[in-house]
C-alpha cells in the first residue's frame, strides 16, 4: 500500500510518499508562502507521479491558506485515484519529530496569528497532554509546562521562560507523518484553526 503525506500548515511545502511504511522519497522545501504554486509539482515528481491509496493531510493549526491548500489539493487528489484522504493535527508531527523515538514529554509552540503562538503540551506517547491555545508570547509561556519546546517559535520560547529549558527548531515534515499516533489520525477533514476567527457578526 502507497500513502502520501501532505504538510503545508506553515513556511515549509513538504510531500512524502510511503509504501508498506518504507519511505519511498520526499520533497521538503521552506518558501514561506506559494504552497498553491509549489504542491502540485512536488507531488508529481515522486514516483508514480506521487499516486497513492492514502492520503495524510495537514488539518492545522497553522496558516489559514496553507491549510485550505493542503485539504483542497488532499480531496481532489483523493477522489481522482479513489483515495482514502486522512487528517492529522500539525503540532503533534512536531511533537513527533522532536522526539524521534524517544519516550519524552514535549511542548510545542508554533507561530500563530497577530503575534500570538499557539502551544501544545504532548505525553510521552505522543498524545496530547494539554489543549491546544493560541496565546500571546508571554502567557504561552506561562501555560506551558515542559522541560523540551519544540517547534519555528521554540528558541524564542525559551528566552522569555524563567528556567532553563530546551529549544527544539523544527518545521513540520511529511517524512514523520508515520510517526503521528494513530489514534490522533482522523476522517474528519475539518481544518484545525486553533483560535477564534476574527471576523464578528453583527448585534
């Protein structure tokens, strides 16, 4: 069985492709912004065109549009090769990665929007240990208990933490997805937002 990753929730545009849990080749390239520009020639260059019969898709938190990207171009990829399409949430793949293996808890801490971060204590097994909050710099670290930061706001983290801890930089990277719980892989492919929107209705 063929499964293809798809991360695209924050500076990195990254695709990994799988099969029977041996990675098969990847793509990882940080652009900041045009993931819609850049997803669909990196899927192609894969082998087999990148086809699959799994799809793993970033569901957020992250960039609003980076998200929508990875989830339009994850369904219609998914419908044109009858593909099942799945969702995992983007700081547990960081969590993953910081661990490598390992048993160890681990924060996360992400950029978020209008200079907040949003962070995520995980359990050794890779589930979450706490909800996930966007949080202005200051009160994120006040909410975080955690002896490793993970994540692109983690060196930034431990400057203002009043301990000692350890940074972790890392950008999500399809190559991990496997590494993912899997209780925490999901049908629904609802986008991960991780705070309130900003526009209001009206009184």
């Amino acid at each position: 069985m063929r499964l293809l990753a798809i991360e695209t929730s924050g500076e990195a545009c990254s695709v990994a492709l799988f099969e029977d849990g041996e990675l098969l080749d990847a793509r990882h390239e940080t652009i900041g912004r045009g993931h819609a520009e850049r997803l669909v020639p990196m899927i192609g260059e894969l082998p087999g065109r990148g086809r699959a019969d799994e799809i793993r898709v970033s569901l957020g938190p992250g960039s609003f549009t980076g998200v929508r990207i990875g989830l339009a171009a994850a369904r219609a990829l998914g419908l044109a090769w009858g593909a099942k399409v799945r969702g995992y949430p983007t700081l547990a793949l960081i969590a993953a990665m910081a661990r490598e293996g390992r048993a160890m808890d681990v924060g996360v801490c992400m950029n978020g929007g209008h200079g907040e971060w949003f962070v995520q204590g995980f359990e050794a097994d890779g589930h979450p240990a706490t909800k996930l909050v966007s949080l202005p710099p200051q009160d994120a670290v006040t909410n975080l208990q955690a002896r490793s930061i993970a994540g692109n706001r983690a060196a930034q983290f431990v400057e203002l933490a009043p301990n000692p801890l350890n940074a972790i930089e890392l950008l999500a990277d399809a190559r991990h997805v496997l590494a993912v719980p899997e209780g925490l892989i999901t049908d629904v492919l609802s986008p991960i937002y991780g705070r309130a929107p900003d526009a209001k209705l009206p009184a």
